[in-house]
C-alpha cells in the first residue's frame, strides 16, 4: 500500500482491496503490466486491515507447521472431466463435491469482453465449468474475492500468495472452518503487456479471440502446453508459441517472482496443494496425473471422503514435488531489454528473435564472456600505452 508497503512491495493478489471495508482501495495495473493497489488516502482510515492481511508484509507463510502433508497420485474418475482439465481434475471434482454440500467456490475464468482472468463465484456446476483448465496470467481478483461473507462455506482456489493472504483474512474474520483453501504448484505470473501484444499477432491473423484455453490433450499430456480458440485456432509450444516461449523462459514475470517467492515444495497456506504430477513414474501416462498434498487435517479428510470422484495412489512428497520449482527462477539476460520492449511498437515476433540473441550470449560461459569482452579493451589498452610511451 502507498502509506505503508510502498506499491512494488506487492504481489498483487487483491485481498488488500477485497478485505477494504471502506472501498479505499484498488487493484490497477502498473507500467509493467502487473496488478498493484491504489490508496485513496482521504477515504482511507489507516485501520491496518490491509497490512494484517497482506502476504507480502509478513515474513512467513501462514501455514499449519505441526500437521505433516499427506501426498498423492490422483486423477479424476470421470473420464471427461479428466480429458478436459489441465492434469488430473483435482480441482475440478473437489468443487463439484463442495457445491453439492452447500458451498460456493471462487475460482477463476477468462472474461474474453475485457482480455484478463479473473475470480467470480459459481454456485451451479455450469458456472463452475468455466474454470476449468489453467490460466497463466495474473488474475483480477477483487469482484471474487470481495464475496466472502461471514455465515456462508466457501471453497477458494488460487495461486500460492493470493491463498496465503485469503488465509490471512478468513482467520481474522474468524471464518477459518467454513472456508477450503486450494492453491497450486506456480510458476510464476507473466506481464499483461506480453498478453496484450500476443492476442494483438494472433488477432490479425484470425480476425479474433474468443474463449482461450491453455492446455489441450489432443496430442498427449505432455504435450499439452497448447494454444486454442474455440477450435479456430491452436499454436503448441513444441511448435514455437510465442506467449509459452515468453512465459516458459521467464522473460517478463512479476518481480516478486524473481525475489520473494515464499511459496515453492509444500510451503502453502492452503488445505491442498495440487499440479501437474510430471516426472519419471508417469511419464508413459498422457491423460493426465495430478499431484496432490493434504496439508491441514481438514483438507485430507475431504480427499478421504471423495473415493467416489477421485482416483488416489498415496505417495510422496518427493515424487509429488520432482518436477516442480525448486527456488524462484532467474531472470534472464533478457529481462530488462524484454519489459522496455513491451512498450515500444515492436512485435512480439520481434523482441523473442532478439531475446534469443541475448540468451545465446548468456549461455556461453561466464569465463569466456569475461575474457570475450575483457581482451579487446586490454589489447587496446596496451597499444595506446606503447603508442604514448614512444619518444618522439
């Protein structure tokens, strides 16, 4: 927050501005095209809320230490369900079981009208079945969040810092046992400015986009990471898709993915934990594994209680997290020249073929580089030095 944080000390989860009870505060995209919090300061009361719940100001994951996870192989029992999701459908069957025992689910969808993701709140399985499948852009959280309301059970499925902040809250508002938290392994969130200049390319070809989906299984789980539009349009990152090879090579993420990401293996404020279960013992499978961990009591007795929806193998932490993030990923070489980039006119054709360039420097050895860039300068040197040191 302005008066207190400072706007980049942010992760941009919303939950500032969902938990507001005076309005004071908005989620606005920055110049670099990620959602940071306004502060109208003459609405504001410094009641502190705002800082009690936010992720980024506290040090630690607010996360039950004392209960060790359990982990899982799972897939959904539905076969369509697990065709039409990401990975196994975890996701999916969990808040279909929950809508039926009188809960309501914020999750996210693609609003095609504005060009973002966003949270809203399903009630009916037909609202819900718009969530489904990933969706690897910051989301617009405020309207989704903003509908907690205290005597109502509420299943949330987020990224890992905007559930550690929602946790934050639902504790404050003493709603902890009504509420079921699910976030997911993360790779990061890419600027909406690259998501801009890619619709722009691919529109002038189609002439539009409609309702995007960002995985498809056509081809194969492990070959999934696909662009599609209502069936008019498909672009694999295999085959070289741009927004992938911008995202999957960490060009232009949100900086606290680079800094201050608190949230890789099983840290989590969330009751389960799911993703893509990639590594070596379902590496034949192509319809989709999901790994999963239990991380509070609460969340492994729902697992327990859904042996009819849900496909469970027990397994381990280890094999759970193999392909995951280990750390925060790196910025490239690339970054700086890619985020100024973003703002010129210059296709997004254009800045990958010079962020190759750029990383094909960056992958010689540092070693090489040095003596590389450090030689000339010191032949140079000594010629000007022999040059000035003759007598005339």
């Amino acid at each position: 927050m302005k008066s207190v944080l400072g706007t980049r000390d942010c992760y941009g989860c919303g939950v500032c501005a969902a938990s507001c009870s005076r309005n004071a505060i908005s989620m606005q995209l920055n110049p670099s095209g990620f959602y940071e919090p306004d502060v109208n300061e003459q609405v504001c009361v410094h009641c502190g809320v705002c800082v009690e719940v936010c992720s980024f100001h506290s040090g630690r994951v607010a996360q039950d230490e004392s209960f060790d996870a359990h982990c899982f192989a799972g897939w959904s029992r539905d076969g369509a369900v697990r065709k039409a999701c990401s990975s196994g459908g975890i996701a999916f069957e969990i808040a279909r079981f929950l809508l039926k025992e009188d809960y309501e689910a914020v999750v996210c969808r693609y609003n095609p009208g504005k060009r973002q993701t966003e949270h809203y709140l399903a009630k009916t399985e037909e609202e819900l079945r718009l969530s489904i499948g990933s969706k690897y852009l910051q989301s617009f959280t405020c309207e989704g969040f903003s509908q907690l309301r205290r005597g109502h059970h509420y299943l949330v499925v987020g990224t890992p810092c905007q559930i550690d902040s929602i946790r934050r809250w639902v504790t404050r508002q003493k709603m902890d046992d009504r509420v079921l938290l699910i976030d997911f392994f993360c790779h990061g969130v890419p600027s909406r400015l690259m998501w801009d200049k890619y619709l722009c390319a691919i529109e002038n070809k189609t002439g539009g986009m409609g309702q995007i989906g960002w995985r498809d299984k056509s081809s194969g789980w492990h070959d999934s990471w696909v662009m599609k539009d209502d069936g008019h349009y498909a672009s694999k990152y295999s085959e070289g898709d741009l927004f992938y090879r911008m995202y999957l090579k960490n060009r232009c993420l949100a900086k606290p993915c680079y800094d201050n990401c608190k949230f890789k293996g099983l840290k989590s404020a969330a009751d389960i934990r799911i993703g893509d279960l990639w590594g070596s013992q379902y590496s034949e499978n192509e319809e989709g594994v999901s790994g999963i961990a239990g991380l509070t009591k609460k969340g492994v007795d729902l697992l327990n209680a859904m042996d009819g929806a849900l496909h469970l193998e027990p397994s381990t932490a280890q094999i759970v997290c193999e392909a995951q993030m280990k750390k925060c990923p790196r910025r490239p070489l690339s970054y700086r020249y890619v985020m100024k980039s973003l703002h010129s006119k210059k296709t997004l054709e254009e800045i990958d073929r010079m962020a190759v360039l750029i990383e094909q420097v960056e992958a010689i050895p540092r070693r090489m580089r040095y003596y590389a860039f450090r030689f000339p300068r010191k032949v140079k040197e000594v010629l000007q030095e022999r040059v000035f040191s003759v007598k005339p």
